[in-house]
C-alpha cells in the first residue's frame, strides 16, 4: 500500500489561523504530508495582538507525542513555540526516548505583534535541551539576539552570528534577514560538513510590500520539515521551502484579512 510522508508539529495553538500549530498543518497539506500536530499551549489571539497563553500541562503534552509516535510515526518533526522551560524539557525528553530525528526548531519568542510568546527563563531550557536535538534551527535576528546576548548588524554579521548559533548544538542554522532594512531579504545557511568544516549558502528574495506576513516564521519551518519527511536533503529542503514561502507571501499579499498582520497564502498553488 501506498505511504504517506509524515509531518508532526509540536507548537502553540494560534486562534487567528494564521500562525503556530494551524499554519504549520496548512503547510503540510499544501506540500503533501499527512500531518500530525502536539499542541504546547493555547493562544487567544488574532492579526493584531496575542491576548491570552494558557500552557498545556506536561503530562498532556507528554502524553499528545506518545500517543502520535508509538502508533503514527514521523518522517520529520517541527518544533514552534514550546512557552516554557519545563515544556522544553518534557519534550525534549520524550523525543530522546522515542529516538526521533529530522527535527526542525523554529525557536520562537515573540509573536508578529510583539507579545512575548516565550519566558525568559525558558530561554536557557530551550539551548540546553533542545539544541542539541535539532537538525536546523531557524531564528530571525531578535531571536538570534537574544540567543547570542549581543547586536546583529548587517549581512556581514549575519555569518559571524549564525556560525554563534551552530555553537550551542543544533547540526545547522538557517538565520533569517527579513528584519533587516532594503529591497531585497537575506537569508543564510550554515550546516556542519560530516567530515568537519562548514558550508555556507545564502539565500536572497525580492522583499514584498504587504502586511501580510504573520506566520511566516511558523510557514518556513514547517515548509522545511515537510520536504525533509519526503526524503529531500536539508540544503534542498531549505531552497525549496523559501521558495514556498516567497510564493505564499506574494499570493497573500492580494487579500485583506482582520486589521493588523494578515496570514500568507498556504495554499497558493491549488486556490489561483
């Protein structure tokens, strides 16, 4: 019988739609996987403001990554918000005992609207547990900021920094430009060699002139975890997923959704 490529996320729950743990399913449908998700908290929020957290108790969400890999499986895991570090913690455990790989953590603190979607102690849960359990990490620059307690100014410094970041445990950083100023965005890519060393790929978009960008962060690194669940490699999982999401953005940028960030457009390539 025919197999299904297989996505799990382990995310917040975004209310709005257009972000976390149903940004990340529509990403996976889109690009043909079956997904599964594990929900890590629940966010009241919507285009404009994140209005209310409500974490998931461990025990639960030990329970929702149990229940999904002991029967399920995945080809390839992406990890969101997890809020808290006793949640990182929980997971990163539960991930080490079921012996999961092709992970993805998009380590994310702050949602679209600036509220905090990360506690500043779980900062050092995340590096310590999770870091070193990920085969990419994908953080734009306050994140990489706030990662490396120190300015990030400039593409120049973009390598310098994500070469920090491949420091603290994960195989390979994908640091993302976009708050950067100018036309055009940049993304670079920095992954261990098997036989030592480092290779470096930069990524480079014409910036698109639209609100509409909440979830982007959540879109392209489950964009990448379902093109590794379909057996690609983690350079072409890359290239392929900032193509999606490039695609999305500019799709997105034609609608009108709530009154603040809108959502890209998932499903692009089906809807126009």
């Amino acid at each position: 019988m025919a197999k299904y490529a297989r996505a799990l996320t382990i995310a917040g729950s975004d209310s709005g739609g257009g972000a976390g743990i149903q940004a990340d399913l529509k990403t996976f449908s889109a690009l043909g996987c079956y997904g599964m998700s594990e929900i890590t908290a629940i966010t009241a929020q919507n285009t404009r403001e994140v209005t209310a957290v409500h974490a998931v108790p461990e025990e639960a969400v030990v329970a929702q990554l149990d229940a999904v890999l002991s029967d399920i499986g995945a080809d390839a895991i992406k990890i969101g918000m997890l809020h808290s570090a006793e949640t990182a913690t929980a997971v990163a455990r539960a991930l080490h005992r079921w012996k999961a790989g092709l992970i993805v953590l998009d380590p994310v603190m702050v949602a679209k609207s600036g509220d905090r979607l990360l506690s500043e102690e779980a900062i050092d849960g995340l590096v310590e547990h999770m870091f070193p359990l990920a085969d990419l990490i994908t953080p734009n620059l306050p994140e990489a900021e706030a990662l490396l307690d120190r300015r990030i100014d400039g593409r120049d410094d973009m390598k310098t920094a994500a070469a920090g970041l491949l420091t603290l445990g994960p195989n390979a950083v994908l640091l993302k430009g976009g708050h950067l100023q100018g036309n055009q965005v940049f993304d670079v890519l920095v992954q261990r060699l098997e036989g030592g060393g480092v290779a470096t790929r930069w990524f480079e978009y014409p910036r698109v002139d639209t609100a509409n960008t909440h979830g982007t962060g959540c879109t392209l690194s489950s964009a990448v975890a379902a093109y590794l669940a379909h057996g690609r490699t983690l350079q072409d999982s890359v290239a392929a997923a900032r193509d999606y999401v490039q695609a999305a953005i500019e799709a997105g940028a034609a609608y009108e959704l709530g009154r603040g960030h809108g959502p890209v457009l998932h499903f692009h390539a089906s809807w126009e």
